[in-house]
C-alpha cells in the first residue's frame, strides 16, 4: 500500500490498513488498486488516504453506507450500486468504474488550467 500511495501512508498506517485487508479476504494486488484508488480521490473526497482506503475496504466488506457513497461519487447509479450483493461484486464495480474516473479527473484538471 505504501508503494501504490508513493509514500503518502505512514508506515504505521501501512500495517493497520494491510492486516485489516488481509483479515477481509482481499488479495495485495485488490489491495494495490484499491490504494490506487484512494490516491485519486483525495481530491474529489478531500480525505487523506488511509482513512478514504478504509472505508473503501469497510465498505466493500460490508456493502455499507460508505460504498454507497463512495459509488456515487465514482459516477456508478444507485440501481448498480444496490445490485452488487457480495463483496465482490462491489469490488469489481468499484474497479470497473476507474477509468471513467479518471477521465472525469482528467476533464477537471484540464477545466481548471
């Protein structure tokens, strides 16, 4: 996590947010992109990264009020957003979603220059 966050998570953070992943049942390279993940939304959702990473993996886990959040703000609908029934469902909804993310990311940056 510390690598996909290019050394912006403390390594106190690294351990807690990696065994808390690990203890879901998510794999270092699901891990990875979620990190990944997180470092683009810093912007959008104006969190740090450690604490957008574990909502994510609390989220995902439990399909809670922060995935939904987290959905919309990726651009997903509601109706996909209540289809993902497990885990990963939602995962793979979430990963599905980066690269119009990043477009929309893309767009911002080149609106505001």
């Amino acid at each position: 996590t510390q690598e996909a966050g290019k050394g912006m998570i403390s390594m106190a953070d690294t351990v807690k947010i990696a065994g808390d992943a690990l203890l879901r049942n998510f794999s270092p390279e699901q891990l990875y992109n979620l990190t990944s993940l997180a470092e683009m939304l810093e912007n959008v959702t104006g969190k740090a990264i450690p604490e957008s990473l574990d909502e994510m993996i609390i989220g995902i886990t439990r399909g809670s009020r922060a995935f939904l959040s987290l959905g919309i703000q990726m651009g997903i609908s509601r109706t996909k957003l209540d289809e993902a029934k497990t885990a990963m469902d939602r995962y793979n909804l979430i990963i599905s979603a980066i690269p119009t993310l990043q477009q929309r990311l893309g767009e911002t940056v080149h609106a505001k220059s």
